[in-house]
C-alpha cells in the first residue's frame, strides 16, 4: 500500500512591496542630505563621502543608488520641479500643463502658465543656480546645464505655440515671443525677485503673468 505524500508547503509569493518602500526612503534620504549640503557648500564643496554620512547610508549605497554626484543633482531638479509622482514624466505630458493647454480663454491660459511656472520654480531655481555655479569649474555640469537651457527654450517655445491657438499675439515671430518668455520665466528673474524684492510665490504668479499678458498678447 503506497503512503500518503505529504503537502507540499504553499510557497509565499514575494512580496517586494517593503523592500521597494525601504528603497524610495533611502533615496530620499540621500536627496534631502545632497539638497542641505549643496545649499550649505555648493556642489563642489559637498562630497559623496558627506552626503553618505548626512543620509546616514553607506558610502557604496549612494553610489548603487545614483552612481555619482551628478546623477544626484539631477534628480533634485526633477523632483523640485514637479508635483509628487509627476517627477518622471515629460513635462508637456503633465497634468498641470495639459490644463494650460487646454485653456481657451487667452488671459485665463496666461495666469495659469504663470501659476504652473512659479510652482516649478519655487523648488527648482536654487537648484538651477548651484548648477550655474558649478558649470563655471564642471564640464559635465556645463554641458548639463547648456542642455537644459536649450529645452527649457524649446518647452516655451510649445507654450507659445498655445498661445496663439487661443488668437493672434502682439509679436507674429514666435521665436522672438519665446525668447521673451524665456527670458522672463528664467530661474534667475525669480531669484531676484523673490530674494532681492521679497515677493511670494503667489506675487511672482501675478507679476509674471500680467507682464507676460502685457507683452504677448495684442
């Protein structure tokens, strides 16, 4: 008489849910030591080594993280530059842009690029400026940062685009219109009006806006 075989024990399905969460926190953790360091030093003056031991990580985990300083700095500015969970989507495929997009009223559509605009910076134009600083002695980081100007230049140029589904604008060269938002959109017009002028994120909107309203549309 052939035994009975005993149950095979039900295999738990693995579960990486804790693992991922313990991993977003670390990542976290070395992004918000970076951000108080590079505010602190400037990216020359903040190392791995001390971004490690700010985080409280090892040395090797921010290295299996980021692979290196650079890739540090760039992930700040994605992350200060959008809204929570939008940080890996292109920018013309966010929601808060496709609003403006989709805006038909043209002054409506200005406040609201405004909007979008002052709460992009309000994170980013610091970071935006240790990168200037640091592509004065950085190749890398010039090279970086030369790149994002010019796609920040063609993101505007879009805008503009939008602009004038909405009616005819004061200036018919769109490239000269982009230039001019641009110009006046830069993280350093914001840095020195909410520095040097004190302004809010909610003034700068306002300013931007009207100005922007002032000199684009007819």
């Amino acid at each position: 008489m052939s035994s009975l075989k005993k149950p095979s024990p039900l295999k738990r399905k693995y579960d990486s849910s804790r693992r991922q969460v313990q991993a977003e926190e670390t990542r976290r953790r070395i992004l918000d030591a970076a951000r108080t360091l590079f505010m602190e030093r400037g990216y020359a003056g903040a190392t791995i080594n001390e971004i490690a031991k700010e985080a409280g990580v090892g040395l090797k985990t921010v290295y299996a993280v980021f692979e290196n300083k650079r890739n540090v700095l760039i992930e700040l500015l994605n992350k200060s530059s959008s809204d929570r969970g939008e940080e890996h989507l292109p920018v013309l495929e966010r929601p808060s842009v496709k609003a403006v997009t989709q805006e038909r009223d043209p002054r409506r559509q200005m406040e609201m690029f405004a909007e979008v605009v002052a709460g992009n910076l309000e994170g980013a134009a610091f970071i935006s400026e240790i990168m200037n600083i640091a592509a004065k002695t950085e190749l890398d980081i010039r090279e970086l940062v030369e790149r994002l100007n010019k796609q920040r230049w063609q993101n505007m140029a879009f805008a503009v685009k939008q602009f004038t589904a909405n009616g005819p604008l004061r200036e018919k060269d769109e490239a000269s219109a982009t230039d001019t938002v641009w110009t006046l959109t830069s993280p350093e017009v914001f840095l020195l009006l909410t520095r040097e002028r004190g302004f809010s994120k909610k003034k700068y909107a306002e300013w931007l806006a009207d100005k922007l309203t002032r000199v684009i549309l007819p």
